[in-house]
C-alpha cells in the first residue's frame, strides 16, 4: 500500500490487517523548503499510534535540508498501530525551542510504501 504524506501532523492509517505485525517500509521522505540552521538540528520521524514514544527515525539530527531532496526511507516496522504521521524532532538551541515539531519550522512530504503479510 502507498501513502502519500502531504504534510507533517495529518493522521494516515494502514488497513486492519496491518495491525500489531511486522511492516516493511520504503521509498522516500523530503523538505517542503530548505532549512539552514548554524545551532539547531531537525530529525524526520513516524509516529505511531500518535504516541511520541513509538517513533522510528527517518533521518537523522540534520541542519541542513534542501527543499525537494529525496531522502531514502527503508525500515521495518514491528507491532504496527494505526494512526502514523510524519513528525519532526528539534535538538534546540539558544535560539530554538527542543522538541518534537515545536513551531513547524520543517514542513515534509513523501511517498511511502507499507509491506506486510
């Protein structure tokens, strides 16, 4: 099944059959705008269940994103639960509240496809 993530904090949801199993996920994650931050770094992440406890980084804590840049995405998902959502992490500074999605400040996308059996 593909999903097409528009935006960061919209719920998607995998069908009935998906749930607590092992899911398989591939394709990619982007930026909607280039983000250059000198103290401060975002990860990309899902989340499941709308639990910020159950999470599996996309990408790494980076600085720099440059807007439309495929970033690969290859994970295994195990004990899935329905809703996930693209979230983001800030490492905070100075400058920058520390948190998850603290003022939207990296807007994703991406195109995402969910394997299970």
């Amino acid at each position: 099944m593909v999903i097409k993530f528009q935006d960061r904090g919209v719920n998607y949801s995998l069908p009935a059959s998906a749930l607590n199993k092992s899911v398989a996920v591939r394709g990619n994650v982007w930026t909607k705008q280039n983000m250059s931050n000198k103290t401060s770094a975002n990860t990309i992440h899902l989340v499941l269940n709308n639990d910020y406890n159950i999470t599996y980084e996309l990408h790494p804590l980076s600085r720099y994103y440059t807007k439309d840049a495929k970033i690969p995405v290859d994970k295994i998902i195990h004990n899935y639960k329905n809703p996930i959502k693209l979230a983001t992490w800030q490492s905070g500074s100075a400058n920058a509240v520390r948190g998850w999605d603290p003022a939207g400040t990296l807007i994703m996308a991406g195109e995402l496809e969910f394997y299970w059996n």
